[in-house]
C-alpha cells in the first residue's frame, strides 16, 4: 500500500522513468530501420582457396583463389591473388582474365602455379607458420582477405595429388 501512495505523490519520477524509455526504444527503433535501408547496398565477398591438378596429362598443379559476390551490389575486380606479409603475387599471364565485375552469386577465379608459389616461399625463406591469405581489392579501394593457409601447408600440398 506504501508503494501505491508514493507512486501518487510522485508523479515526476514516474513521468522522467516513462520518458527515459520512450527516447531508449525510440532510438532502438532508429538503429533497426537505418541497418534495414543500408542492406541492399551491402557489398560481400567470399573468398577461398583450392588446390587444382592440371587435366590433360599435364604435371603442373595449380593454387586456385575463387572470390563469390555474396553481397547485394555488383564489384569490379581491381586485383585478385595471394597476400603474406604485405606483399602480393599474381600469375601475370592470367590476371588479366580474373579482372571484371562480378554481379550477384557470380564469381571469378585466378590460378597459380605451385611450383612458382614454392620457388619464392624458398628464396624469400619465411616461416613456416606465416598465413598466406587470399585476397581481392575492387575499384572503391577495398580489399577483402581470408586466412587460407600457412606457409608448410601450401608447401606440403602438391604431394596429396600424386
């Protein structure tokens, strides 16, 4: 009964405590409907990498970065390939046909050739343990990159094809 009549002498407090909550929900409401218009602007990429045996009698194994648009709008392609430590590397000969737009659910792809990847691990002796990422950057100037392996992995790969 206490509660009751102090809740009658109070009516201030009460008021203030409605108010707070109705700005608290209220901007809630603002956040929900700004993230909702921005979706279908949104701009995603999925990126990964495989490992592809030459077909055709050919001994050359190849790693293959894919990049899927998953997002809602078109990306051109700037640049596709491997990243590790800063520093890029594509297969020059092919780069050219990795670069494009890729609307919705489409997709490209860049291979290079293992043998080369292993050549420069080897001359520039990084560690084992170093991630190689796959990577791509699109005409805005961003870039999108995924932990794909480490170094020994890359290295040890090839062997599995035998």
């Amino acid at each position: 009964m206490d509660i009751v009549n102090w809740c009658n002498n109070n009516l201030g407090f009460l008021t203030a405590i409605l108010s707070v909550l109705t700005v608290f929900f209220s901007f809630i409401a603002i956040v929900v409907s700004i993230r909702t218009a921005r979706l279908p602007y949104k701009r995603k990429i999925l990126l990964k990498l495989s490992f592809v045996a030459s077909i055709g009698g050919g001994n050359k194994n190849y790693a293959q970065v894919e990049a899927v648009n998953v997002g809602q709008l078109p990306i051109k392609v700037e640049s596709i390939g491997l990243m590790f430590k800063k520093e890029y590397t594509y297969n020059f000969d092919t780069v050219s046909d990795s670069l494009k737009i890729i609307g919705r659910s489409e997709s490209t792809s860049h291979m290079m050739d293992i043998e080369s990847l292993q050549k420069l691990f080897s001359q520039k002796k990084y560690s084992d343990n170093m991630m190689i990422y796959g990577f791509i950057k699109d005409s805005e100037g961003n870039t999108y990159k995924k932990k794909l392996y480490n170094v020994k992995k890359l290295m040890d790969k090839p062997k599995s094809f035998e």
